[in-house]
C-alpha cells in the first residue's frame, strides 16, 4: 500500500471517538499519483474519526483534501485542482445480540476488518480515487470541429456518394 497508517481496532477505546490527522509525505503521493494516474499528487490530508458503534461495529468519518495536478481529456495539458471530500464507512460484522451476522438489504455496507488492524491510510486514498473527476477538462476546451467536404450536409450523404460510385 502506499499510503499505509494502521490502526488496531483492539486499542481503540469502547465509548469514545478517536482522531487522527494523517499526511502522505512526498513519496507517498508520488506513489499514489502514479496508481491514479495523475500527472501530480501535491498535497493529500486527511482528518479521520473512528466510533465505535452496537454490534461489534466501526464507524469511520472522514475529511480529506488534495491537491492534484490531472491531464485535460481535451488538450492533454497539465491543469491543477483541489479536491474535498467527507465520507463516511463502516466496518465489522453486523450481529445481532445473539452474534449472528445479520445480512439485509436495506443495511449500509459494512467492509471487514482483516487481523484486527484497519488501514485508514487506504481509506482516504480508495475515497481520493472515488473522489477524482474522471474527465477532468479545462474550462475553455473544447474539441475542433470535424472537418467536412462542402455539401456533406450528414452523414448519409457520404453514404449517397459510395452508393453513386458502387
């Protein structure tokens, strides 16, 4: 992972929240920038508070702030953007009070926790890659006018033309 910051679950107080504000250092988003393919990865923080919840569960709540640098599907030129995001995610096992997993559509997703340890390091980066825009183009781009012939009013009239000649 490239951006890695491990927290065990089993240290985490029963009835508080806990904080933590992480940073991806210079390597770490050249790492991430390259998995994203993003020209730049300039700044990426995060602020991340786990909950514990009924049910053996967790919640994480998330801010994260980037500043990546994108290429334009348009000009393919480099154009920098900020990204803000908060989200939300839950993790464990849904159980009632006998410890049956409970399973049901209408329930929020709930991610597992692997070995006790969750990586909230990868959470913030899985939400930056959610978070990207995936056509990201510059304001005043635009793509050039087709070329066409003088009397090419459509599409079928080159069609017209391959029938006059066929």
């Amino acid at each position: 992972m490239e951006f890695s910051r491990k927290v065990d679950v089993e240290r985490l107080p029963q009835t508080s929240e806990t904080t933590r504000e992480i940073a991806a250092d210079e390597a770490e988003r050249t790492a991430l920038a390259g998995r994203f393919q993003l020209v730049a990865l300039d700044r990426l923080e995060a602020r991340v508070a786990l909950t514990r919840l009924p049910g053996g569960l967790l919640r994480l709540t998330g801010d994260l702030s980037a500043d990546v640098v994108q290429e334009c599907v348009v000009t393919l030129e480099p154009m920098a953007t900020r990204v803000e995001d908060r989200f939300t995610l839950l993790y464990g096992h849904a159980q009632d009070e006998a410890g049956e997993v409970v399973l049901s559509g209408e329930a929020e997703l709930v991610e597992p926790i692997s070995g006790g340890v969750l990586d909230i390091g990868e959470a913030v980066a899985q939400q930056l890659s959610l978070a990207l825009d995936p056509y990201p183009r510059r304001p005043a781009a635009s793509l050039p006018a087709p070329a066409t012939e003088p009397g090419d009013a459509s599409p079928f009239a080159a069609l017209a033309k391959w029938r006059e000649k066929g």
